[in-house]
C-alpha cells in the first residue's frame, strides 16, 4: 500500500468519525424539546431521529458542494490539510459534548478545515468570499430568524389555544411534536451530512480519484456518511439533549412544536441554497424564541451568554487545533506523520471520553431537573463537585447501548 493511499484511507475513515460524532452531538437539534416535554420518549425519539437522519441525507447534495469548492482553493489541498481539519473538527465536537454545550458542528469543522489550509498555504488558500456569504452571513440570518419565527409562532399558539383546558393544549401539541421532531430530522440530514460528503470528495480530488467539484460525490460517500451520521445519531448525545431540552427553557409541547417547526423550516430552505448553516445555532435560537414568546416563561441567559461564547470561539480554536495537527504530520511526514496524527485523536477523544464518565447522561436521566450547571442533579459524581469520592454509578454509558429500568 502506498503512502497516499494509506492516508486517503486514514482520512475517509476520520472523516466518517467526524460524521458520527456530528450525529450524536446534533441528536438534542431534533428531539430534544420533544423529549423535555414527554411527547417522546428517549430512545425512540432518538431512533426517529436517526432514520429520517439517513433518509434526508439522500435528499440533497448542494451543502456538499459548498464544501467542496466555495471554502479552500481545491488544488492547494491536500490529504494532510483534509486529515488535519477533520481532528480539529472531531476534538472541538468531543470537548462541547462534554460540557453539554450545543455548539456548531459544521464551524468545528469548517474552522478545522480553513485552520489547516492556512497552515498549509497561508491566505491565499482560503475563499474568504465563500467563507463570509456561504457559512457567516447565513449563520447571523438563520439564528435572528429563527429567534423571531420561533417568538411569534409560540405567542400565537398560546394566544390561540388560550380558551382550551390545559390538558387538552398539551395532548394536542404533544401529538404535533412528533410530527415536528419528524420534520427537524429530516432536515437535519439534508444538510449536515452533506459537509462530510464534500471533504471526502474533496480528498478524493486530492488523490486523484475524482476530477472536479461540479459532479455529485460517488454513490458510495453518500450512502457511508448517510449511515455513520444515522448511527451516531442514534447513540444519542445526551449531554447537549439536556442543555437544550433543560437548561435554556422549561418547554412545554406547545413550544416545542413552534421551535422544531420554524427550525425545520429555516434548515430546508438553507440546503436547498446550498448554505452550510450551523443547525445547531438555528435550533438553539428557535428554542430561545420559545421561552421568550411564552407568557410568564423564564430563559436562563446565563446558558445563553455560554452558549454564544462557544459559538463565537468554535472556528477559531476549532482551526487552531487543525493547524497544530497539520504541522504535526507534516514535519514528520510519511507514515510516522499519518500515525502520530492518528495518536493525538485517539488520545485526546480518551480523554475526553474518559472525564464523561464521571458524570455520565444517558435516557434514564437526561430530563433530571435543571440545577446550576447540565450535571447538577443528577444521582452521579458531578463534575462540578470540588472533591468526588470513587461512587460506582449505575448509570450506563451516553451512547445509550445499555438499558437501564428499560
């Protein structure tokens, strides 16, 4: 086996890593408000998820294509720039999980992507242009709309269903949120399972496996982005499910119905265009509109001001950290660069994973109520606490493979 080849490998496979890790960190975009409000339940809101997830993903190329060609120059990159965008992206999506934060998957590696470009040809080999009108103007747009659909869909639900029984309001809705959880998977898939398709047809190019950015990504990228988007998915990133489900509002059905819908909506139109949108950012904003469209209900700004932090430093570090990983298998080039690349993933998602499981959120109890930080109230070793002793938690892993009082 070749040197290129056995990196073009190492890339599609990190690449399908990073798709997985998107599914699970973006699974709360979807089915988050609808489980905090119990029109679903945990796993089979999750498993709902996952399959419109893999349907939408065949629904659209167009965010592949934005990819592809609209961010870096596409001759200037390499299978090294690929690789060590894709570890900026994979370790950003990782460090967010794990303080339950819903930042944007498509910036982390977006950010990662342009961060090793720079390392690899300094500015020249980044489309500025296509990186402002394709992924930040849109961003801003989406969020504001999305803060503003969601704010007037919820003060009308409640002011027309003011004169039912609240019971009743809450049955009702309750039925809808299936429909619109439904809806938000589907578009969830038509787009952020696009942007893994366009980095490896963008290694592809590298290679020299594909010639050009105006044909759709192989048959066979769409179908194994498709399924490692599904299936993390539906290991289900309970962690940031319960930020968005808990720690920005108390959403009752009727909000939740009014935030899927308007971000559903918001997220169709954006693939259709072709616009690489943070769906997370969207959902995050309609979820906010909830809360302040409600009479009498309370945001928690404090996990909003949070929230927008993460987003704000999530292209910068995201790209710093696939700048440093860029350099790393470069300087040492060949296979030794390729393998220590692989290392400092594996090492650092060990970590990370590692520091989870002293507060671990899974089905059993990602609805716990809501306390000063995602871990406070939960019957685990909070991460928060200034001295954990060694407690054997009965809770079982985040990726949900075990059930437990199922």
């Amino acid at each position: 086996m070749t040197l290129e080849l056995f990196l073009l490998i190492t890339v599609v496979i990190t690449a399908l890593a990073f798709d997985f890790t998107n599914g699970f960190h973006d699974t709360g975009n979807a089915v988050a408000t609808g489980i905090a409000s119990g029109a679903l339940k945990p796993k089979t809101a999750v498993t709902l998820c996952a399959v419109l997830n893999l349907v939408g993903a065949f629904l659209s190329t167009q965010v592949a294509a934005t990819i592809a060609k609209d961010l870096v120059v596409t001759h200037l990159v390499t299978l090294e720039v690929m690789f060590g965008g894709l570890v900026g992206g994979i370790v950003w999506n990782l460090l967010t999980w794990l303080l339950g934060i819903p930042s944007s998957s498509s910036h982390a590696l977006i950010g990662g992507v342009v961060g090793a470009m720079l390392a690899a040809a300094g500015g020249g080999g980044v489309r500025w242009a296509g990186v402002v009108s394709k992924v930040l103007v849109p961003t801003v747009v989406a969020v504001l709309a999305a803060i503003l659909i969601s704010t007037i869909g919820t003060w009308l639900v409640y002011r027309l269903t003011r004169g039912l029984s609240p019971e009743r309001t809450r049955r009702e809705f309750r039925r809808g949120q299936v429909f619109s959880a439904a809806l938000m998977s589907l578009a969830h898939g038509t787009n952020d399972a696009q942007k893994t398709m366009g980095v490896i047809f963008l290694a592809l190019i590298s290679y020299g496996a594909a010639q050009n950015t105006d044909v759709m990504p192989p048959l066979w990228v769409i179908v194994c982005c498709a399924m490692a988007m599904a299936a993390g998915t539906y290991f289900g990133g309970w962690r940031v499910i319960r930020t968005l489900g808990k720690g920005l509002v108390e959403v009752e059905a009727p909000q939740g119905m009014a935030a899927e819908s308007s971000s559903a909506s918001i997220i169709l139109l954006s693939s259709h265009f072709g616009y690489s949108l943070s769906t997370t950012q969207v959902v995050t904003g309609s979820v906010l509109g909830s809360g302040l469209g409600k009479p009498g209900a309370t945001v928690r700004w404090q996990v909003a001001r949070q929230m927008v932090v993460a987003w704000l430093i999530t292209l910068p570090l995201a790209g710093a950290i696939g700048a440093f990983t860029y350099r790393v298998i470069h300087t040492l080039g060949g296979y030794a660069g390729t393998l220590a690349g692989l290392a400092l993933l594996l090492t650092v998602s060990g970590l990370i994973w590692r520091q989870s499981r002293k507060a671990p959120v899974d089905h059993t109890n990602v609805t716990a109520d809501w306390g000063d930080h995602m871990t406070d109230g939960l019957d685990t070793i909070g991460l928060n606490e200034v001295a954990p002793q060694p407690v054997q938690s009965a809770v079982p892993a985040d990726s949900g493979t075990e059930e437990v009082g199922a």
